[in-house]
C-alpha cells in the first residue's frame, strides 16, 4: 500500500512540483495545506505516513505548525522544507522534532531520499 503523505506550502505551485514528484514515485497524496494552522486540522483529518513542511508561512509558520502535530502524535514523520539561507530556522525545526529538510528549488531525487529514508 502507498505511503499517505500531507503536503504543506504556501505556494500552491511548490504543492504542484511535490506532489508531482510523489505520484511519478508511487505516493499518495492526501492532502494539501496551504498554512500551519490548516495542516494541523488536515493532520487530524488524514492520518497521514508523513507530511512535507513548508518553514515560512502566514498564519501559523512550519515550525509552529510541527509542534503541534507532535502534540497530536509524537512518532509523527515531518520533512521540513526551507528556501536557501533559512539554515537556524531548519535547526529549530530538526531540534522541535523534524525528521529532515529538503532545500528549494526541490530536487526530486532529494525528495524521495529524504522520504524514503525517513519512512523506512
């Protein structure tokens, strides 16, 4: 069966390019958020294997949004993912309980090692 993965990012064109990357790799996407505050609610909803986490976002941002999935879940698997030069925010994200990073613009193979790594 498919791993369940949330994607979250304020960009709905970042959404399409991952989502785009999962799907050609045999995941299923169920579901996307556009902020923090969605991705909780989303969480909640979906269950998912694991959720991909955009840092900066209006509403409730990435790392906010993270601790509050650990609440709901603390084996919860999330992959943050950061613009260039974001590199204290990742470290707060990973020390909050992130599973790993991955850097836009997105490599697909980087994505899917990061996934499958942090899913295995």
């Amino acid at each position: 069966m498919a791993h369940k993965i949330l994607i979250v990012d304020d960009a709905a064109f970042m959404r399409m390019m991952i989502k785009d990357i999962l799907t050609k790799n045999g995941y299923e996407v169920v579901g996307e958020a556009a902020d923090g505050a969605q991705a909780v609610e989303k969480y909640k909803e979906h269950q998912p294997d694991l959720v991909t986490m955009d840092i900066t976002m209006p509403e409730m941002d990435g790392i906010s949004a993270l601790k509050e999935i650990k609440k709901i879940n603390p084996n919860a698997k999330i992959i943050m993912c950061s613009a260039m030069g974001q590199q204290a925010m990742v470290i707060d994200a990973i020390q909050a309980g992130a599973k790993d990073f991955i850097v836009k613009p997105f490599q697909a193979d980087r994505v899917i090692e990061a996934i499958s790594k942090t899913l295995s």
